[in-house]
C-alpha cells in the first residue's frame, strides 16, 4: 500500500501540486491541497480500477478539492505566486518585468471562466492528454477540444490586451 | 483528403493527439490549413507560459505518510463505551431504575421526561432573575477580557 501512494507521489505529485498552485496562487494552500489528494486516493483506493492509470483519477479529485477551495474562498483575490518566478533573469529590470509578466498571466488567467480555465490548466500546467481530461473532468471529448480552443483563445486575447499596458 | 478538417482536428495534431498521416499531409499542403495551424501554435504558446518547474517540497512524501498512519479518532466507539458505562453503573447502584426504564415503555418514558423539563421548566422561572444576573456579570467580564484581549493584539497597550 505505502509503495502504491510513493509511486503515485513519485508520479503525479510535482504535477498536481502545479495545478493547485496555478489554481489557488498559495503554496501553503497547494501543499494541502496536494496531501488531501492523495490521503484521499489511500483512503478510497478501493474505489479505484488498478486496470488503470491512476492519473485521472487523482486528478480527478485534485480538481474537485480545487473547486471547494474557489468555492469556499470567492472573495480572496488569487495571488501572484514566487514560486513560479523562479526563472534565472539577469537584471533588476528583466527580473521586475518577469515578475509584471507573471503577475499579468495569472489576472488573466482566474478572469475566465471556470469551465475553461480548468481545461487549460489540466492541459498546459498538468500536461494531461486530451483523453486524460475527459476521464478528470468527466466530459466528453468533442466537449474538452472546444473548451480547449476557446479558452486557449480567450486566454491570448486577454493576454494581448492586458500586456499593452506593460 | 479534399476536405479542410475542421479548427479542433487541426489543434489535436498541434497537441500531438492526432496522428493520421492523411490530416497531416493536407495540412501541410493547404495555405489555408497551414495558416490555421500557425494561428493555432500562437494560441498554444500562450497558454503554455502558465507552465512552470515548481517541485514539491522534500518533505512532503514524510507528512503525507505521517497522516496516513494516524489513525482517525474512535468517535463510535468512545460514546458506545461511554454509553454501556453509564447504563451499567446505574443498573449496580440501582437495579430498579434500569427496570423501570424499561417496563413503562416509550410512553411512559417520554412522560417521564416531559415531566422532568417541565418541573426544570418551572424551577428556573422562580430563580429567574438569579439567573438574568449571572448570565449578565458573566457577559461583561468576557466582554472585557475580550477587549482587552484585542488592545493587547493591536499593540494599543504598548508603552
């Protein structure tokens, strides 16, 4: 049993925690987010086909601990995370522009939809295929290829318009 | 394959989910498709700015396994005990209370303890204002320790 959670751990962990992380803007509130994840798979592994990767599965409940957490924390303002500038830049400049650049990604980011939202971060943050996000999401296919391209699409629109301020 | 495919098709071989040689070959043969798919790559590079190397921190595998082990507190267990404890200590010191309790029936046991709210029912309206008193003093010294309390986080105190 402990083996299964370390290689799920050894697996997945690094990338739930991202998409709690792009989700919530907290690494505190990710790590929790992330132990409660796999506490969870433990403590219902019954539930769970071993004739299939665990992936969705986890993801599955990464994502629906995500949603308690916007739900119980709507009027919290999600926030530029350090943790994810931890690009070497090479000057005070560069390094204050990155930092814009992030700070600007992640407004625009929690701005659209929670539908689409989540598909890009499953996509881009968790790296999880097309069939991967349906069995997370419990969606159709056809339904996460569009989510994906309106949302990635959204997404650059915003970017574009926010970044002319910069 | 005359037939353009369609905006998801063409982002499905951007993703790599796509493999058919015949999608493929056409996108690489039509202008329109090709321009499609350069929109598409500007799209996707977009998104994957949100991408990033955070890494867990070391000892998470050592947290995770400590919560794993904890076993959850016997909440059922502990009031079933308790439960069997008290009904046993009241059948030795009484034997015909238990007895009773169980010879009246659910009837009479609800009687029994409607008579027993009413009668504290009644015993708290002679002592009323006895009451309204302490509850009143015991408010405000909270109240008090209460905002003292707060002087003393706001740093009010201080000097």
């Amino acid at each position: 049993m402990q083996k299964m959670l370390h290689d799920m751990v050894e697996t997945y962990g690094d990338r739930i925690y991202r998409l709690a992380l792009r989700y919530t803007g907290d690494c505190f509130q990710a790590q929790d987010i992330t132990q409660e994840t796999f506490l969870r798979a433990f403590q219902h592994q019954n539930r769970f086909d071993r004739s299939k990767p665990a992936g969705p599965w986890l993801f599955k409940i990464a994502t629906n601990l995500c949603r308690n957490w916007l739900r119980d924390s709507r009027e919290i303002p999600v926030s530029y995370s350090e943790e994810f500038n931890q690009s070497a830049a090479p000057g005070p400049e560069e390094h204050y522009l990155a930092k814009e650049r992030e700070k600007v990604l992640v407004d625009t980011l929690h701005q659209l939809p929670v539908i689409y939202r989540e598909v890009i971060l499953l996509k881009h943050v968790s790296e999880l295929s097309y069939y991967e996000i349906c069995e997370a999401l419990d969606l159709e296919l056809t339904l996460v290829k569009n989510r994906l391209y309106r949302g990635r699409k959204m997404l650059k629109e915003a970017l574009e318009k926010q970044e002319r301020w910069i | 394959m005359d037939q353009c495919p369609d905006v998801l098709t063409i982002q499905a071989v951007l993703d790599g989910e796509e493999k058919s040689e015949k999608v493929n070959r056409h996108i690489q043969n039509c202008l329109s498709c090709r321009q499609v798919y350069r929109d598409l790559s500007g799209l996707v590079s977009a998104a994957d700015r949100l991408g990033s190397e955070a890494v867990l921190p070391d000892q998470f595998y050592k947290t995770l396994t400590a919560r794993v082990a904890a076993k959850p507190f016997p909440a059922g267990l502990v009031a079933a005990v308790m439960f069997l404890f008290t009904f046993l200590s009241a059948y030795l010191l009484e034997p015909g209370y238990i007895q009773w309790w169980l010879s009246v029936g659910m009837t009479g046991q609800i009687s029994y303890v409607l008579d027993i709210f009413f009668d504290v029912l009644f015993m708290l309206q002679t002592l009323g204002p006895f009451w309204l008193i302490i509850t009143l003093t015991t408010l405000v010294v909270f109240e008090v320790l209460i905002l003292n309390k707060l002087k003393v986080v706001e740093g009010l105190n201080d000097g």
